[in-house]
C-alpha cells in the first residue's frame, strides 16, 4: 500500500514538473485585446509609396501586405508574404514570384498578379516620386511582367544582391489595382485598402489611428489581437508621460528614450516592463541646399563640416548612445564600414578640434567677412530643437549665424521635398534595410529620394552603382570603402553627425514581439497577443 | 504740463523745501521719491524691483558671465558656484540666460505697450471726442477684438505672422489696443463733458486744439497706469507664448521658453524651471505693486484742477 503510494506521488509529481514546464516552453496565444502604442507625429499623407517619414509606414503597417517581409517569428530572415514562394534564375536577373491563392482585399476583391503589376509600375515608373521603396527598386528593376495571374517576373539591369531584402522592406507593399484606379491616389484614409492582418479603421488627426483585426486574412487563426491603437503623442514629455502611465504597451519607435528618460520609466514602472538599449539603424544628418547661397560654395560647405563637433552632439544631445562622425556604422553593416578608428582621425571628426575650427572660420571669412546670417529649418518633433540649438550655437563661432525656423512634422517634410530650405539644422534618416548601400540610394546618389540639397557628385553614383552591382564581396567591401572615404573628406550636402542609439521598452504582458534590424519591419504585429 | 508741476511743488512744499531755494534738483527729486516710498512703502518695493529689472536688462553684456546661446558646458549641472543657477539641457548657463532673458522681455514689455497702448489711447480719444458714427464704429471692433480670448488671439497671430521676437511685438501690441481703446475713451468722455472743455470751446478754440491742450494732458495719469500694468501683463503673455513655442523662436534667452525646456526634465533638473519662473513671477510683482502705487497716487483729487 505504501509502496503503490509512493510511486503515486513520485508520477504525480514527475507529472506535475513536466506539465509546468511545458506550459513556460510553450504559452499558448491568447486571442483578443488591444495593442496601444503611439506615433511621434501626425502622418498627414497617407501614401506608402509616396511618403517617407517613419508616421506614416508605422500608421500602415499592419494594413497592406508585401510580396516578401522579415518574418515576425525572426526578423534577421526574409519568408514569403503575398509570395508563397519565389525563384531566382541562374544569371540572378529574373526574379519569379508564385503568390498564393485565395487572397482577398479588405474591400472584399480578389488579389491577383494585376495588383502586382500595377503597383510596382506605379513605383518605378520615372516620372513617379517613390523617395523610400523607388529610390531602391529603381536603380536594379527594369520591369515587371505577369504571368498568369498568380506569377509575376521582376527583370533586373544586373544581378543585383540587395534585391531580395528592398522587396521585402516595409515601404514595397503591395496596393489594389482597383484602388488605384479609384483614387488616383493613395493619401486618404478611404484608399487605405489592404490585404494585411488588420484593416484600417480610423484615423482622427491629431488623436489617433486604429487598426481592426482583419477576420478575412490570408492566414487562418491570424492577427491574435483584435485590434491596434496608435495616440498621435507630439513632444517627448507626453510620450514618456504615457509611457509611464502604462498607456502604452511599447516604445519601439522613433525617438527612442535618453537614458534619463528610461530611468525614469524603470522607476515608474519597475517589473511591468523590460528596458533595454538597441541602435536603430538611423543617422543624423545635416543638410545644405547646394543651389542656393551660402552653401552653394563648397568652401562654405566645407567649413560646416570642420566646425560641427559630432562628439559633442552625440554626447549632449543622445546621452551617449551613438556612433560619431561615421557614415556607415561597423555595428550594422560589419565590415562594409570604414574602421572607427580612421574615420575618427578625418578631418571634422578629429580631436581636439582647435585647427579644423581655425580653418573653417578662415573659410568664411574669405567669402564673408563679416559672417553670414542663415535661415535654418527644424522641425518640432522628437528632440530636435535641442539639436538644433546646439548646432547653431557650435556654427556660430565660425561666423554662421543661424536663425531658428520651426516647422510642424509634415509641413516640414513638403518643405524639405520642394527644397524651400537653405539649412536643415537636423534630420534623422533610417535605412530601409541592413544593406550597406542604402544609406547611398536614400541620401547621397544624384537621384537619391532625401537628397534634398540638390547634391550631384557623378563619383558618388559611378561608385554606388558599381557597388551595387558587384558580386565580388571583397570588391564590393573596397568600393563602399572608397565611396565613404570620399564622401567623408569631401563637400557633400548632407554631414553625416552620427548613428543614433537609444532606449525601448516592452511591457511584460506582450508577447511574441520581436524586433528587426531596421524600425520599419517589426509593427504589422500579426503574431503578437497579450498576456491578462 | 501744468498740474504736473503743481503737484511737484506741492509735494516739495510739504516737505518743507522753498523750491526757489532748492539746492538741486536732485535733492527735490530724492526727497519727492522719500516722501512716495513713505507714502507707498509697497510701491517702493514695487520701484526696486522694477529698477533691478532695467539695470539687468540695460547692464546685461556686462552682467551675464557666458553668452546666452553659448552651449559650452556640460548639460544638467545643478548649480554651484561656477554656475549659480546650474546649466540647460544642452549646456548653457541659465544664470546667463536669465539676464539676457531679463532685457528680452523688459524689450518685448516696453514696445508692445508703447505701441499698443499708445495706439490704443489715441484712438479710444479721438473717436471718444468726436463721437458720432465713428466712434459707435470704432467700439464695434473693439468688442469683436475683446471678445476673443488674448491668449488664442495672441496664438493666431503668431502663427500667422511666424516666430520671431519683432513679431512677437507686434501680436501683443494688437492685443493691448483695445483696452486700452476703450479705457481712454471712457477718460476721454469724461472730460469732453468737463467745464473747462466747454469754456475752451466757447472761446473758439478748434477740436484739435482742445485735444491737445486739455483733453490729452488730463488723460495722462490714466494712460501711466494702464502703461504700467500692461508691462506686466505683456511680459507674462510672452512668457506663455514662448512657453507654447510660438513666441521668440527657441534658442532666444526667453524666460518662456526656458520653462518649455525645463518640463522636459522636471525630475533630472528642476533648477531650469525654478530661476526663470522666479524671474517672471519677481518682474510681475514688481511691476503690480508699483502700477497700484502709482494710480494710488494719481486720485482724483490730484488730478481736477488746472487752475
């Protein structure tokens, strides 16, 4: 009797342990729940292939499919989305994608390869501005064709590596032919029709923007949640405020917390949430309009790149967490960068910085002997006016005078594009992909989307191109060497400040969220639920 | 203008001093200004501050120890003693800041009023003068201006106009006007009906002549103190302005915008909110209790008789 009842405990506690940890090896999902998470500014136009800011692909992510994107599971891989899967031919210039069937619109229409075609024409028609998913297909695609209608065949001039990974970035989505049609454009909420895991519910300017879990997805048993809430929250202040409120379940969007405001949120929070510091895959830049004076000489442009002091900046202004003065960071791209420790010995980036000031301020003089007064341009958001200012006040002893103009998020951006600028004190860009040669085709190229000071060095695009195209990763290492050394010592419109690190947080009820090596490809949230 | 020194030869009478005797002027003067600081102990103190306000404002190249956009230091230092009032967010002296800030706003301060309460008195005058259509039209617009809230009012323009400190002038300027407008033109009614008023005319003197000479010269005790309490009152919509970001553009030493730039980091530095909310709240103290002590002094009893 003892006997038998020893070994009944002995199973039931066996049984037990293996019970427990299965349940931690494996939580199951729990359907239902809203995410609630916030934007750091009004997206204002609402066109994925158009726009470039971070607002307005975080407002749409969840809403529109690509052919490819970074699998939510593990986002350093590329899986199918729209495409079950994919081919490439052995001379890796045609690209076949074979999408899945059953597919429907938000609106109710079937998908097929017509909106394929379609929306890839839209984009790499020359005519058409796409400054994100354009300003990297062009460069490598020269035409899309369909097959029946679920294949379509990508053409490309030269069997280009990056290919794959542009496809599957955030900014290549995949749009409704009928829409298109409908609307000519997709700027309004009303266009905003996609095959993604939620649809787009609402959207009050200035307040927030709601996603509804989409019941029709291609995926069954997919998004867990019912729906996603983004606060439109302006200003840091009222961000971490949320934040600290456990308004929102994550910060893993542009600006990321200094170090300051994470402690504060540590201790406002403690053990609900888990902080933690990554880079973005974002650098700070500062612009020139090349085509209006002052800096349309290049002395000038060469003065402002001595005189800015990166370490400074890095150090005031993101506590610390980032990488000066480099135009490609080691961090991200490996080897394809330039070592830190020559970069930190160029001209600009050097330490102390008593000659490189001494010879910039000889550069203005010469042209201005009584300084120049400069009109220069921020926008509000994030903390950029704080930048700004410290800019200003590092260009001021060279005899720059900048004075401060503020702009509204996307009333800036339209500024930016048309070029009504002469000096833009700060802007962040983020790469679309973990490629080294996206920081080129997004800022420096003639025909880069965000080469908003008018920049055309035929050095720069003949070395990018041939970049692009080279196979050879050895050969491919040294031209991105030489491209960087070139910008990096030359007069370029664009002054690389630094990459730009920072801190998150997620609050310990979210599950499965995982984040990627760009701050676009991790907010569709098609796998995520939330624990009680 | 004649009452007015009447009134100075009646205080120095008081005193005791024979004024076709005085030593100096100056000695009438300080004695005049210790009969007023006897009279209005709180106005004297209201004086003080105001005077350590324009000696800051007048002396700050020379009082400030750093530039006020000089970031140089090292960010969020609390204050010691090479910083007395600790450094901003990204390395400026706020000791620096807040004197600079000091002329900034006794600049903003004097020319919104001058502009606006001067414009606004001459025309609550003339059309209180002349009556008639004019003046019922000229009160309609007043109303309409009154009517919306200043501070929204004051928004608007801003960001109509865009933000620069000339701008900012010029908004508050619009902002005073009709108070003004309409508070002289009550003075101005009331003395249109006065005897004297009606003598002049009788004689034959001309509106114009009778607008200058008589009118405008008894408005003056009222306009003083609409001048000084509208200092105060200026200085505080741009601080609120600023603090909204669309006051003087943000890397101006404005105590306003310093406060802006202070929320930010409440728990790390609360020495960026403290010393120019001091600051602001001192000036308009200041300039309250010398406004009151200054229409104290200017009761009607003072001001009837022109002899």
């Amino acid at each position: 009797m003892r006997k038998s009842l020893a070994l009944a405990l002995i199973f039931a506690l066996v049984g037990f342990g293996l019970s427990a940890a299965g349940a931690a090896a494996q939580e199951k999902p729990r359907y239902g729940g809203i995410l609630n998470w916030y934007v750091y500014a009004d997206p204002g136009r609402l066109d994925i292939h158009t726009e470039s800011p971070l607002s307005v692909q975080q407002a749409l992510a969840g809403i529109y499919s690509g052919l490819l994107h970074y699998d939510p599971d593990d986002p350093s891989k590329i899986i199918g989305d729209l495409a079950e899967r994919w081919t490439e031919s052995p001379d890796g210039k045609t690209y076949t994608f074979h999408l899945r069937r059953g597919v429907k619109w938000h609106d109710g229409q079937p998908f097929s390869a017509a909106d394929v075609k379609a929306t890839f024409d839209r984009v790499l028609n020359p005519d058409f501005k796409s400054p994100r998913c354009g300003s990297m297909l062009k460069p490598m695609v020269a035409s899309v064709e369909m097959g029946d209608p679920h294949t379509v065949q990508f053409q490309l001039k030269f069997p280009a590596a990056p290919f794959v990974s542009a496809i599957a970035s955030a900014w290549c989505r995949v749009v409704a032919k009928h829409i298109l049609e409908k609307y000519g454009d997709l700027t309004k909420p009303e266009a905003q029709i996609g095959t993604g895991p939620f649809k787009f519910k609402r959207y009050e300017r200035g307040s927030v923007i709601e996603w509804e879990k989409n019941k029709d997805y291609f995926i069954p048993g997919l998004p867990y949640l019912d729906g996603v809430k983004q606060f439109i929250l302006v200003g840091v202040p009222t961000q971490l405020a949320a934040a600290k409120a456990g308004r929102v379940h994550i910060w893993d969007t542009w600006p990321p917390m200094k170090k300051t405001q994470a402690d504060e949120l540590k201790g406002a929070r403690g053990g609900e949430v888990e902080v933690y510091q990554a880079p973005i895959n974002t650098i700070f830049l500062i612009y020139m309009h090349t085509q209006k004076p002052p800096f349309n000489n290049p002395d000038l442009r060469r003065a402002v790149k001595l005189a800015i002091d990166r370490q400074e900046l890095v150090a005031k202004t993101l506590e610390g967490a980032g990488v000066p003065c480099a135009l490609l960071d080691p961090k991200l791209v490996g080897d394809f960068a330039l070592p830190l420790a020559e970069v930190n010995k160029l001209p600009g980036c050097r330490e102390p910085k008593d000659q490189d000031i001494a010879e910039a301020k000889r550069l203005v003089e010469k042209h201005y002997p009584n300084g120049v007064d400069v009109e220069a341009a921020v926008r509000s958001v994030g903390g950029y006016v704080d930048r700004a200012q410290l800019v200003l006040s590092q260009l001021r002893k060279i005899g720059i005078r900048g004075t401060l103009k503020t702009y509204e998020s996307a009333a800036g951006f339209a500024v930016y594009g048309k070029g009504d600028f002469t000096f833009i004190t700060t802007q962040d860009r983020a790469m679309v992909t973990a490629d080294p040669g996206d920081v080129f085709a997004l800022v420096y190229t003639t025909q880069a989307g965000s080469n908003w000071g008018k920049w055309s060095d035929p050095k720069v695009d003949e070395l990018a191109e041939r970049a692009l195209k080279e196979p050879n990763r050895e050969k491919r290492k040294q031209l991105y060497h030489e491209l960087q050394r070139h910008i990096l010592t030359g007069t370029p419109s664009a002054v690389p400040v630094g990459w730009v690190e920072g801190w998150f947080f997620q609050d310990k009820r979210l599950r499965n969220y995982k984040t990627s090596p760009t701050i676009y490809d991790h907010s569709t949230f098609m796998k995520v639920w939330l624990a009680p | 203008m004649a009452n007015r020194v009447e009134l100075a030869v009646g205080m120095a009478r008081e005193a005791g001093i024979e004024p076709a005797r005085a030593v100096g002027r100056a000695r009438v003067v300080l004695q005049v200004l210790g009969r007023f600081a006897t009279r209005q102990p709180l106005g004297a103190i209201g004086g003080v501050i105001v005077l350590a306000l324009i000696a800051t404002a007048i002396l700050a190249p020379q009082l400030a120890p750093h530039g006020a956009k000089d970031a140089a230091f090292v960010q969020y230092l609390p204050p010691s003693a090479e910083f007395p009032m600790g450094t901003d967010q990204i390395g400026r002296d706020v000791l620096s800041r807040v004197i600079w800030g000091a002329r900034l706003s006794l600049y903003v301060g004097l020319v919104s009023v001058a502009f606006g309460v001067t414009l606004g008195a001459l025309w609550g005058i003339i059309t209180a003068y002349f009556g008639g259509v004019a003046d019922g039209a000229s009160q309609r617009v007043v109303d309409v201006l009154m009517a919306l809230p200043p501070v929204i009012l004051a928004l608007s323009l801003m960001a109509v106009l865009g933000q620069s400190v000339n701008n900012v002038i010029m908004a508050l300027a619009i902002l005073l006007t009709p108070t003004a407008a309409r508070t002289m033109r009550s003075v101005a009614l009331s003395i249109k009906e006065s005897p004297y008023v009606e003598a002049a005319r009788a004689a034959g003197c001309s509106h114009w002549r009778v607008i200058f000479r008589h009118v405008l010269p008894n408005s003056v005790a009222t306009y003083i103190v609409l001048f000084t309490v509208n200092i105060a009152y200026a200085i505080v919509v741009e601080a609120a302005l600023s603090f909204l970001g669309l006051g003087a553009p943000p890397d101006e030493a404005s105590w306003g915008g310093m406060l802006t730039a202070g929320t930010q980091a409440m728990e790390t530095a609360p020495w960026m909110i403290f010393f120019p909310g001091l600051a602001i709240s001192l000036t308009v103290f200041g300039l309250n209790l010398l406004g009151d002590a200054i229409r104290d002094l200017t009761d009607p009893h003072l001001r009837g008789g022109l002899g």
